[in-house]
C-alpha cells in the first residue's frame, strides 16, 4: 500500500521534535515530510499548528488538515484555507483526565482555602479556616463537550453541585445540571461560585470572560480559565479582582503566549498562572488522529474528529 503524503506545518513548534517518535509507529502508512516539501501537488494531508501564513496554498491537494490538540481555531482561521477543506481535532481520554484533574486541583484549592494556609505558612501563622463542604460551593462549567463532561462528573463525584453550559441543549450525566442559550447562561452564572472555561474560541465567544459576565457570578468566586485567552477581557478581570467581585483567577491560556514579563498578571496576589499545559495530547493520540484522517481520505470518507468550520469546534 503506497504511503499517503503528510507535511508538517508550523511556524511556532518543531512538530517533528515533538511527535518524531509517535509518528515514527505510523511511517508504514503516512509519509511524514516536512515543509516546504518537494512535488506539494503530491501532499494529502498537513499536521499543522499554527502554520506559516503563506503555507497551505503551496498545498494544492490537501485532503485534511489535522490538529495536534482538541483545539482548531488556529487552524480555521489559517490564511489560505478552502472553506471546504476538512479540520480535525485530537480526542484523547488521557487529556480530559488531564485537565479534570487540573481543575479539581483548583476548585479544591478554593474550598479548601489552601491559597490562604499557603499565606499563613509564609507568616508563620496557626490559624484554622474551616473550609465549608464541597456541597456548599456551586461550579458552573462553560462548554460541554467530551472534556467539559469529564471535568462535570469528576466534580460531581465529589460533592461540588454542578450546572454545565453550552450554546444547545444536551443530554447530561447524574449530577449535572445543564443550561443552555442566552437565558441558560443567566440563569447558570447567577448559581455560581467556580466559573470553569471550557469553551472553544468562536466569533460568540470572544471576550465572553467581561465585566457583564463577572457581575452575574456569586460575589468572591474564583474563575478558571482554561479555554482560549482571547475569552478573556483581561482589563476587566483586574478589575473584578481589585473590587471584590472575584476573589481569584487561575489562568492557563492567555491571548499572548508566552505572557510578557511585564503583564501585570504576574504580580497580582489574586492570580495564579501556569504556562498554557492544564493538558496535553499525547504524540500517540495524534498519530492515532493522523492515522485515521489518512486511512479515511485513501477510503474517500470525511475523516473522524472533523469538526464543523460554521461553528468553530
């Protein structure tokens, strides 16, 4: 079986670094060249993030455009892409554990108070907090999607009421409340106490993270930002955390990557930052992705993962 062409695109990341090996296990298959490749008219398919500006017309003959990660936006909006030109995202189970765990990490660290214990160590401090149940600290979930499930029911097994939000309606699992539409997402924020984004970036959903929306939460909350950074009014967050109004923020994504040095996030006591790594595909989950978009295009199918390019994920 002759191997389907593949080129890898990226202007920000050494993909062949990255996932040599993993891809390495699929090289009986997939022909894993790198751009500019020579004869382009043969290439069908691209692994790409965030690819140079000027890369995919070179590419007459693409198939697929594939993701490393769950997310696409980056993909989609990549000058030069055919309307009609299929993009895939990863799934991989590992990366929803992942990222449930990163949340509970924080959502626990709020109810728990740890943050203020971590301040009376530094100032050498005995004092206990009496951290209320779990059952008394409402978490409301942006996006409700394979990861967003995940990090509900993970939440809800131990204890935390949920509401979970999404654009339409869905199905739910035990112990999830679901809301979904503009009154959906009123109604949502006004029972919570965590705010968790999990939202794909869409033209709806840039800077939904606003001074509109924070106002809406329980007073003293804490926001977890783990979606896009362009969700985020970064102005407004400061300005929900000088007031009062949220009393922390843990923020893994930012619309500048990495943050400039002189971010004001960096010093704000209210802030906790992690460089963009809540969760990972794993380099198998992507060659696996990579493997099933190719095996589709030989069969003439849509690949599997392909996500719908009107709404964005």
């Amino acid at each position: 079986m002759d191997r389907l062409p593949c080129v890898l695109l990226s202007a920000t990341t050494d993909l062949r670094g990255l996932f040599g090996p993993a891809l390495a296990e699929i090289a009986d298959r997939v022909e894993i060249l790198d751009h500019p490749a020579e004869n382009p008219e043969r290439v069908r398919l691209a692994l790409a993030w965030r690819p140079p500006a000027d890369a995919l017309p070179r590419y007459p003959n693409l198939a697929a455009l594939c993701s490393i990660a769950a997310g696409v936006d980056n993909l989609l909006a990549c000058p030069g892409r055919p309307p009609d030109l299929p993009v895939v995202r990863v799934v991989d189970p590992d990366q929803a554990r992942a990222m449930s765990g990163f949340v509970l990490w924080h959502a626990i660290c709020h109810q728990r108070r740890f943050q203020k214990y971590a301040g009376n160590q530094r100032d050498r401090l005995w004092r206990r907090l009496y951290p209320r149940d779990a059952s008394g600290v409402p978490v409301g979930i942006l996006g409700y999607g394979r990861i967003g499930r995940r990090v509900a029911a993970d939440l809800a097994a131990l204890g935390f009421p949920v509401r979970a939000w999404s654009r339409s309606p869905q199905d739910t699992d035990p112990g999830v409340v679901h809301h979904h539409g503009p009154d959906g997402l009123a109604a949502m924020l006004g029972e919570t106490e965590i705010l968790v984004n999990l939202l794909p970036l869409t033209p709806e959903t840039r800077g939904i993270l606003d001074a509109r929306l924070f106002s809406r939460l329980r007073p003293g909350g804490l926001l977890i930002q783990v979606g896009r950074g362009e969700h985020l009014v970064e102005a407004d967050l400061l300005a929900a955390l000088d007031s009062g109004r949220l009393a922390g923020a843990a923020l893994d994504v930012f619309a500048t990557e990495p943050l400039p040095p002189a971010h004001p996030f960096w010093d704000h006591p209210a802030i906790r930052i992690t460089p963009h790594e809540a969760c990972e595909a794993s380099p198998r989950a992507v060659a696996r992705t990579l493997l099933a978009a190719a095996e589709a295009v030989r069969a003439g199918r849509v690949p599997p993962d392909t996500v719908d390019a009107a709404r964005g994920y």
